[in-house]
C-alpha cells in the first residue's frame, strides 16, 4: 500500500472552497484510502491507497466534488517523489518561508514551459523539473510575480503551491 500526499487546490477554511477536514477525513475513509490524516484548514492530506495516481486524485476529486459541492483540483504524489524534491532543491541556500513548491499536474509543454521561464519574475527565481516548479522568492510570495495563478496561466493546467515549511512538516507526519 502506497502512502499518497495529496494537495487541493484552492481549499480555504472559509468561503467558496471551503472543505472542512474532519469530514473530508471521514468521507475519504469511507470511499476507501486509510490512515486519512490532514494538516491544517487548506488541504493538506496524507493517505494510504494500493491505487495509482490518477486513481487517488480521481477518487479525491469525486469525493470533495459529492460531499462538499466544490470542483476542486487534487494532486496526489507518493511520499517518496515529495522527499525526493526536497533533496533536489535548486535553491538550497533559500529560506524555508521563501522556497515554494509548485506541483504541476504534468510536465509541461515545451513551449509553455519556455513562456513561463521567459517571464519577468523580478527578483524572485523559478526552476522547473519535470511536473514540479521550485519558486523562491526574494521577499514575500504575495509580491511574486511567479505565483500560482501565473504557472497555471502560462502552463494551461492546473497546479498548486506549498511553502517549504508546510512541505516539510507533512513529510514529518509522515514519518510519525
């Protein structure tokens, strides 16, 4: 059985998005994945399937999308791929509340890719690997111009970032 990570987009602990994470602990137990476990209000999950990726967040989706009414994106990687993005860091020296990881639902395109990387980011710097972008800031991520809504827009699919801190401690609940 595989121990998944999975990161919805969008989720807020108020408004349009809201999923509230004890229910969706319990609704995702029901449906199948074990040893559900969430880490704070924004959806942050760890969970234990023999299902492959696009099963997990299939399944994820659905569920969210039946119990709370949201369409909201999932992306799921097994624990192994999230520790090894953290060792392959481009940016080693960055603070850990300035290094962003971007999950990307796949790779992108070549030339969607070379529009992201041509894009003026400032003073802030992006690095992409495969289906993942590392993105460190220079100051605060509120002021990149790499955000989020950037990479999606300029790599047409759907993504989702986590400051290196909140990486780190799920890698940690983890481990417990």
């Amino acid at each position: 059985m595989s121990e998944w990570i999975l990161l919805l987009r969008g989720v807020m602990p108020t408004g349009r998005n809201r999923v509230p994470m004890a229910p969706l602990r319990a609704a995702l137990e029901a449906a199948g994945l074990r040893g559900v476990r969430t880490w704070i209000q924004s959806g942050n999950v760890i969970a234990h399937s023999r299902r492959g990726q696009a099963s997990v967040e299939r399944l994820v989706h659905d569920v969210i999308r039946e119990t709370f009414g949201g369409d909201i994106a999932v992306l799921a990687r097994p624990t192994g791929y999230v520790r090894d993005a953290v060792a392959r860091n481009p940016f080693p020296d960055a603070s850990p509340n300035q290094l962003f990881y971007t999950l990307l639902s796949r790779a992108p395109e070549p030339a969607r890719l070379q529009a992201l990387l041509a894009h003026d980011g400032g003073a802030h710097r992006i690095h992409v690997d495969g289906d993942l972008a590392f993105v460190h800031c220079a100051g605060r991520y509120s002021d990149t111009r790499l955000n989020n809504a950037c990479i999606e827009r300029k790599l047409a699919m759907p993504a989702t970032t986590r400051v290196a801190n909140t990486i780190h401690k799920l890698l940690e609940l983890c481990d417990a």
